[in-house]
C-alpha cells in the first residue's frame, strides 16, 4: 500500500502536468494562428497595392514614351 501511493501519488502529478501543459499549448497555438492569420492578411493587401501601383506605373511609362515621341 505505502508502494502504491509512492509511486502513484508523483504519476498522478506527471500526468495533470502533461495535461495542463497541453492546454497551454493550444491556447498558445491559437494566438500564433491568429497572428499569422492577420500577418498573411496584411502582406495580402500590400500584394494588391503594389500590383495596382506597378499597372499605373506601366501606364505612365506609356504616356512618357509619347510625349516625348512628340517632342
């Protein structure tokens, strides 16, 4: 009996540490999704800025060209 509470009492513990522990990395987990989410969603937009300024860019690279043709 005093074999049994030995060694079960510190297994029980290891086992509620591992468990708690676990918890704590999903919430964890959770928030660096999270972040990712958010930072995937910002180089998203600055991807649609960029192209949008390049496709004006190239617009006026255009309008230049036949000014100076003109001139």
């Amino acid at each position: 009996m005093h074999d049994t509470i030995t060694v079960g009492i510190p297994v029980l513990a290891i086992l509620f540490g591992i468990l708690y522990n676990q918890r704590g990395l999903d919430r964890l987990e959770g928030r660096v999704d999270s972040g990712f989410d958010r930072l995937e969603k910002r180089m998203d937009t600055m991807q649609a800025d960029l192209s949008r300024f390049y496709q004006i860019l190239g617009e006026h690279s255009g309008k230049i060209e036949m000014l100076q043709k003109k001139s």
